[in-house]
C-alpha cells in the first residue's frame, strides 16, 4: 500500500537518480534490478523517480545487487563529508547535481563501453587516458 501524503523531497529524487545512474552502469534494466531484489519493476521505477522513499533496509539489499556501497547513493549530497556539514547546510541539492559527470549522459556511455571491454583493452584504455591528462600514478 503507497502513502498518499508522500511528498518527495530533493535527498529522495538524489538517491533515486544516483540508483539510476549506477543501474545504468552495470547495463542492468528496470527489470534486471528488480528481479534481484525480489520486487517489481515498476517498484524500482518509483524508486528511481522518488515516487517511493527507499527504507534503509531496501537501500541496503539494491546496494548489495548492484555490488554498491550505500555511500555511492549519497555522494553528491551537501554535508555528506563531515568538514561540509556546517558549511553547506543552506546548499539544495539541486546544485549539486550539475556539475556532477555521472549525470551526464556521455559519461554514462563510456562507463558502460569501458567495462564492455576486456580486462587487458581496459587496462590499455586506462592507461592511454593517464598519458592524456598528464598522470602517472595511480
């Protein structure tokens, strides 16, 4: 049964776009995930858009299925590092997100081609990509 006085708010639309974003890198669909957790995909679609909160538990169990640590879900977030809490606390997420790489969908194409690739290419990749920008180490 769905609470109808659930209003979304902008730290549920980040992690429902954050879920989307790393489904969309392991090349999963709607039906994939929820098959995984052991729901529907249209559950995982209301999650997604934030139509749904995802309890702690749930969040676990999606970041368990998608290999994830449940910190990926929150990065992004104002105070989400304890040396930005205090100074961040007026910052809305919104602003966050635009400069955000993951969120583009150009980023997204090539995370999803790189880990298409085997191991030996990738390593290639990575380290033609480390000479381009001028780094050497790790």
């Amino acid at each position: 049964m769905t609470d109808k006085t659930y209003i979304p708010n902008e730290i549920d639309q980040h992690i429902g776009k954050r879920m989307q974003i790393r489904r969309t890198m392991l090349g999963l669909s709607l039906k994939d995930l929820a098959k995984v957790c052991g729901v529907t995909f249209q559950q995982i679609q209301k999650y997604e858009s934030a139509d749904n909160r995802i309890a702690a538990s749930r969040l676990f169990e999606i970041g368990a299925a998608m290999q994830t640590p449940i910190s990926f879900f929150f990065m992004g977030l104002p105070g989400n590092m304890p040396d930005e809490t205090k100074a961040n606390r007026s910052m809305r997420v919104s602003q966050q997100s635009e400069d955000d790489p993951l969120a583009k969908n150009e980023s997204l194409t090539v995370i999803k081609l790189y880990w298409q690739l085997p191991e030996k290419q990738r390593e290639l990749i990575m380290q033609m990509l480390k000479t381009l920008n001028g780094t050497t180490s790790e």
